[in-house]
C-alpha cells in the first residue's frame, strides 16, 4: 500500500466500475428487469446493477495509474467481498 500525494506525472482518468459477485441476489437489477418487461422488453433475461466511478488522478505513467486505481477499489471503492471491480485508464483531458 502506497499513499502519495500525486505531485508527479501526468494526469489520468480511471473509469471504475462496481458489479455484484454473480453469487450476490441484485434485487434492484430484478426490479429493473421486472418494469423492462412491464415496459415490453420481452427480450431482456437478466439485469444486473452496479456502480460507475470517475477518478481524476496524477501518475508518473498509465501502468501506475492502473495500479493506484485497483488499489483504491480494494480498499474503499467496492466492497470486494461482495463487488467485482474493473479499471480502465486513459488520459485525462482538461476541459
């Protein structure tokens, strides 16, 4: 574990999305998929919901960025024991 201050490196954009472990019930995805159908989306089988995070971050290169990205979802993004997490980095723009 390594805490930094990101003074150093260029800045990065972590796209972190949180699902539920397929072995946890998703009662909202139920309920999602319950009013689809309600809706006539006879066609969706499965709903599962989940979380979409945004992290503006500074990194000396893209594999650190990943790495500080993974870390922060261990340890406080997801709750690992019943969330998957996945990270996807790209260079931040400055708008």
């Amino acid at each position: 574990m390594s805490v930094t201050n990101g003074a150093d490196g260029a800045t990065w954009l972590a796209h972190v999305y949180v699902t539920l472990k397929t072995v946890v019930n998703d009662p909202q995805g139920l309920a999602i998929a319950d009013g689809l159908h309600t809706m006539g989306y006879a066609g969706v089988e499965d709903v599962r919901a989940g979380k979409y995070l945004q992290v503006r971050l500074s990194a000396p290169s893209a594999e650190e960025a990943q790495r500080l990205a993974e870390e922060m979802s261990d340890r406080l993004l997801a709750n690992t024991v019943i969330e998957n997490y996945r990270c996807v980095i790209e260079p931040a723009h400055m708008a």
